[in-house]
C-alpha cells in the first residue's frame, strides 16, 4: 500500500453546529466542502480531518491529536467555550479530552516524552 493521505471522520447530525465547534476548536474554517454532507480540513500535508452527515463516509469515533502546549490549548478552548476535561497522566503523554456536541471523543496530548517500544 502507498498511502497518500489519510483523513479522520467524524459523523454530525447538524454539519453546521458541528463546522462551528470545530472552526473554534481548530481555530479556523474547513479548506473544502466537496459536497453538502462533507467539510474538511487539511491539517498537514498527508492528513486531514473531515465532519460528515453521512454514515457512508464517516462514522462515530474518537479523534487523538498532538499540541505543542496543553495548558495553552486548554487555556484557549476554554475561552471559546470548550471545556477539556481533567489532565490524564499517560506513560507517555499528558492526556485531556472532550466529546463534541454529537458525542464523538476528541484527545489531545502533549507530544510524547520517549519513544515508543517497537511493535
């Protein structure tokens, strides 16, 4: 397999209060709107994010991102409305979450502080 690009997606059922949540979260709007049930987001140059209310291209799930900063992201979330729940101290990571308004389970972490073993 020669991946390209890999995108995460997420199901709403109101694409516009989801754009919203995810415009403050991201801090800025999706870069494209390939059809009505579909707005995406290029995050970096092989990924994507992507909010749909289709269950053919997106389904209920989690989303897990690296932040340079948790207690700066938690700080800015916080002042648009988004509260991130208690930090979770991970092996690796320092962890806090929040779900969406459509249930969906969002982490973000701090970058990890070793590497992790080999699979």
């Amino acid at each position: 397999m020669n991946l390209q690009k890999t995108y995460t997606a997420l199901l709403t059922a109101d694409l516009a209060a989801a754009e919203s949540w995810y415009t403050k979260l991201l801090g800025r709007g999706p870069d494209h709107r390939p059809m009505d049930t579909l707005v995406q987001w290029e995050l970096f140059e092989q990924g994507g994010f992507m909010l749909s209310t289709s269950d053919e291209i997106a389904g209920r799930g989690v989303m897990f991102v690296y932040v340079e900063d948790l207690t700066s992201e938690r700080r800015r979330l916080k002042g648009l409305g988004i509260a991130l729940g208690e930090d979770i101290e991970g092996n690796y990571s320092t962890l806090a979450q929040v779900r969406d308004p459509d249930g969906n389970l969002l982490t973000l972490a701090t970058p990890p502080t070793r590497p992790f073993p080999p699979a």
